[in-house]
C-alpha cells in the first residue's frame, strides 16, 4: 500500500493505491492519528488507486472513523472499491459518506 497526501480546498486528500487489507490495515490508523495531530479535520480518502481490498480493511476503516469522530474530524471516502460497497449494503454499521466522484465530495465538506 502506497499512501499520499494533498490539499484540495481546505481538505486533505489521502490517495491510496495499491492492495490494501490485513497486513497494512493498522497503517490507516496510524496516518489518521497523525493528520488529526497536526490540525487536519477536513479528510478525504480517495481510493481510486486500490487494486485489491478486503473485509478486513473495511473493519478497520470503520473504527477508524469512529475515532475519527470522536476527535472532531470528518472523514468521507471517494472510489470505495465495489467488493466493499457491496459489504457495506449488506452490513448495518456507521460509515463515512460515500462518493464517485472527488469533485463532489471536495464541495460536500463545504456545505452547511
């Protein structure tokens, strides 16, 4: 798993690519902790890059936003792989919104 990050409008967009799952899961956790220490409350993870996900992934990115939450960030996701969009229909737990499309989730963070 590969991760950067960027600044788009106020927001900060983390690009993933690669496989992401089991034996990289914990490094979501850890990015995420550290954007929220340094000030980043506006996060934006772009998935486009993702070449194969797992349940396990979803599970951490899950507790993932609930801390997230917790701590006052938002946190939506851009290019969710369909194998997990089809988890996600299925399952009934708190998950940060969902777009196609980065353009759109850019401008949801700034609307009121």
């Amino acid at each position: 798993m590969k991760v950067t990050r960027r600044k788009r409008q106020g927001v900060t967009v983390v690009d993933v690519r690669g496989r992401v799952g089991d034996s990289n899961s914990g490094a979501l956790r850890e990015l995420f902790s550290t954007l929220i220490d340094s000030g980043d409350k506006k996060i934006l993870l772009d998935l486009q890059g993702v070449t194969s996900s797992d349940s396990l992934f979803l599970g951490e990115l899950v507790a993932c936003y609930g801390g997230l939450v917790q701590r006052g960030a938002t946190l939506s996701v851009v290019h969710l792989p369909s194998e997990l969009k089809e988890i996600l229909a299925v399952a009934q737990v708190e998950f940060p919104e969902v777009f196609d499309d980065e353009n759109e989730a850019v401008a949801n963070f700034h609307e009121d």
